[in-house]
C-alpha cells in the first residue's frame, strides 16, 4: 500500500488525505526525509496541522532545530487535520525542543566553565541550567569546591544560593546547603529561620524544625530559640 501511495505521490496524482497517510507512514518507518519531501512538496499540506507536526517532528529527529521550532510554532496556527491527539502530539514535541536546547545550552556552558574556570558570571549560570536539570547535587559540590579555594568569595556564594533557591522553588537541597553556609557564619538565626521555612514546606516540618535546632545547638548550645523549640 505504502509503495501505491508513494508512486500516486511521486506522479502528482495522490490526493491531500493520500498525501498525509504517506507521509504518516513514512514517519511511523523513521524515513524523515521523505516525510519533508513529501509535506514541502504538497502545498495542500501547508494548512494541516497534522502535517505541520509530521514535519516539525521530522526535523528535531534529523536535529535541524531551528526548521524544527519554526514548523511547531506555525502549526499553533493552524486549524485543518486538528484533534487532541495532534494537539497533545505538538505539546510533546515542545517540551522535547525545550529539554534538547536546555541540554545543548548545558553542555556549551559547560565546556566555556571548564575553559575559563575563574569566570563567575558564567559558573553561576552555568549552575541555573544545572539545577533546573536536576543537577543540584553537582552545584553544591561546585560550590563548596569554589569556596574550599577561594574562601573569601563566601559572600558571594551565599547570595547566589539564595538566588538558585528563590528561583528553584524553595528546592529542599539548596536550603539545606545554605543552613551549613549560614552555619559557618555563626549565623544562628537566619539557619533558624531558614529550617523553619524548610518546615513549613514539608509533610514532616516538625522532625525537619527539631534537625535544625540540634544542628544550631551542637554548634551554640544557647540559641534561645533553637532551645525553646526543643523545650516544646
């Protein structure tokens, strides 16, 4: 079937619903570039949506992502072949444009940190796409080896954890990480505060508010608040 349609196509004669089907099948076998042949040359298939998607599809696998995002923000546009499938099919594409740059932008970074070490705007940066990744852990090691060498950027690295965690939604490891900093400072009531924040944001607060006084109190047995928490 698949051989009729593409010699109805490859002659001119194929109708728009015979052109779709083709190219469709030519997807599901991963033959992208004739889906792009078949949909680039079929300006009947410029209004589908479905087409726009088996196209937008076709050029993020052969990784021309720039065609890509073009072909998915004008399939937005259009209305002809549409349902929730295609719809949720466009969705999906979006979020996998959006994890391959965060991840080709990860890696760039990345490479330029690993050029230029001493350059913090760009570590720091760096360090944003490397949390919104899920790579908090590798952040924190990042930063304690940053400051393990260069202690006297403490203050600075203070404020760009408390940046990551405003941005990060409260993320629980960073607020921990920022506790310890604090803690070294002596800053017994900002890792006060900031357990209690940890608290309130989590099933178990209270287990969460009695860890951070006994950390405070290990370290400055009369912090008042810390031991009328444990009072009560």
């Amino acid at each position: 079937v698949l051989a009729q349609l593409d010699t109805l196509v490859d002659l001119g004669d194929a109708t728009r619903a015979e052109r779709l089907e083709a190219a469709t099948e030519h997807f599901d076998r991963e033959n992208y570039e004739r889906v792009k042949n078949i949909i680039l040359s079929s300006p009947e298939l410029r209004a589908s949506r479905h087409a726009a998607w088996l196209l937008a599809a076709s050029y993020f696998e052969c990784t021309q992502v720039d065609e890509a995002l073009r072909e998915l923000e004008r399939a937005h546009t259009l209305t002809l072949d549409d349902s929730p499938e295609i719809r949720a099919r466009l969705t999906s594409l979006g979020y996998r444009l959006q994890e391959y740059q965060l991840s080709h932008e990860l890696t760039r970074l990345e490479e330029q940190v690993t050029r230029d070490p001493q350059n913090l705007d760009l570590r720091f940066r760096y360090y944003d796409l490397l949390v919104a990744r899920g790579g908090t852990d590798r952040v924190v090691v990042g930063f304690d080896e940053l400051l393990a060498a260069h202690p006297e950027l403490t203050d600075r690295v203070v404020e760009e954890v408390n940046r990551l965690v405003r941005n990060n939604n409260s993320n629980y490891r960073l607020m921990n990480y920022l506790s310890d900093l604090y803690l070294r400072q002596r800053e017994w009531d900002k890792v006060f505060e900031l357990y209690k924040k940890m608290g309130a944001e989590a099933v178990q607060g209270t287990t969460i508010l009695l860890e951070g006084a006994r950390k405070i109190l290990r370290e400055h047995p009369q912090h008042v608040p810390s031991l009328l928490l444990m009072a009560q």
